[in-house]
C-alpha cells in the first residue's frame, strides 16, 4: 500500500482491491484505505471509543449519502478491528485545480452541479463539514464529494447553512476573481434538488452567519 495523505485523525492509503483483499474480484481497480490510529495521549478505553464511532459514522453517512444519490465514494468494507474503512478510490481531477484553467461558461456549470450535490447531501440529513474544491473531482463529467471525515447526520438549517457559508468561504479564498458568480451557480444549483422555499431559507440563514462573523470581527477590533 502507498501512503498518499496523513492528517492528524487518519492514514490514508492507496492499493488495488485484488491485492488488499487476496481475490480477482475487481482486477485492476484501485481502492483508498483510511486508517483511523491511535491517539497515545488518550486513555486507551476512551480512544477505541471514538475512533470505533468515527469510523462507523462515516461509513453510515457515506452508505446513505449514496442512497440519496450523491455522487461520493463506495464503501467496500469496513475494519472495527483496526478501524478502517476501505472505499472506492475516486479517480479525476480536483475541481481546485480545474476551475481556474477552464472557461467561465464551465465554471459556472460545475459550481451548479457543486449546489445539486450538496443539496442531495443535506435533503439526506447530512452536512459535510470541510466543503471546499479541494474535497471534490470531476471524474468523467461528473462531480464527486470526497473525505467526509466530518461529516455528520444533522438535518437543521443551522447546520446546512454553516455547511454552506464554509463553502462560500473556501471559494472565496481559492476563487477569489470569480467566487461570487460562482456561488450564486451553487444555491441556483442547491434550490434545483431542494426547492426555492428551502432555498430562500438556507440564504437568510447565511446572511444571518455572515453578519454574526462580521459583528465578532468588530468585536475583536473594538
């Protein structure tokens, strides 16, 4: 296995199906391995724990964020043991990269499509919680969520809106020139899944978070 990312929570790891499980199922196809390790700090007891409930939730999320037809990786199985998740290993490009090479037509297109994957994460109960570019590919024209080390089952506006003003704000740091037109692509694509009513809430609500920032902003000046 080839060591592709470490982070503070997890290993993640890349290798083929055939060779990590010992059989010809899927010849060829390549698969990630996420290993949640040891925390030496932590009571032993309490570590097994969390890593246990962190593992299992996003496996969960996962199962039903593809239920609801997000377009996110496939979970092969799952390790309690070691506490790995064995998933589809989602091969393409990073919109990051890709969205400052194309032309503003494609961009916009691609922040829509962004909206209607997110609008089928939160319609499933689910918020992702690190939204950016860098957690999505465009593998044969079609929009991927990756890493969902954070996500979680929360259904509130509250939620949904903090899951969509870090987005905003991930997009304004990478896509500074552009972000503004392209986040209005990604609630015109959000409404299409949720509706407008849903729509027209989850933009008070970011308004709301917005101006609880900047008032924190002020309050740190004063």
């Amino acid at each position: 296995m080839e060591l592709i990312k470490q982070g503070a929570e997890a290993k993640i790891y890349l290798t083929n199906f055939d060779e990590y499980f010992g059989a010809d199922i899927l010849p060829g196809e390549k698969v990630i391995v996420k290993h949640r390790i040891p925390k030496r700090y932590r009571i032993e007891e309490i570590d097994v724990r969390l890593r246990k409930e962190r593992t299992v939730r996003e496996a969960r999320v996962l199962h039903r964020a593809k239920e609801f037809g997000v377009n996110c990786p496939y979970v092969y199985e799952v390790d309690l043991r070691d506490m790995k998740i064995v998933m589809e290993f989602i091969e393409g490009e990073r919109l990051k990269e890709l969205l400052e090479r194309v032309p503003m037509e494609e961009r916009l297109r691609l922040c829509r499509e962004i909206g209607r994957q997110v609008g089928k994460l939160h319609k499933a109960g689910i918020v992702h919680g690190d939204l950016t570019t860098s957690n999505m590919i465009l593998r044969k024209g079609r929009v991927y969520l990756i890493d969902f080390g954070l996500a979680d089952f929360d259904p509130t506006l509250e939620a949904r809106g903090v899951d969509l003003h870090l987005l905003r704000r991930a997009m304004e740091s990478t896509h500074y020139t552009w972000f503004e037109r392209g986040f209005e692509e990604v609630l015109e694509g959000y409404a299409e899944v949720v509706g407008e009513e849903a729509r027209n809430e989850i933009k008070e609500k970011l308004e709301e978070i917005e101006s609880r920032g900047r008032y924190r902003e002020r309050g740190w000046i004063g």
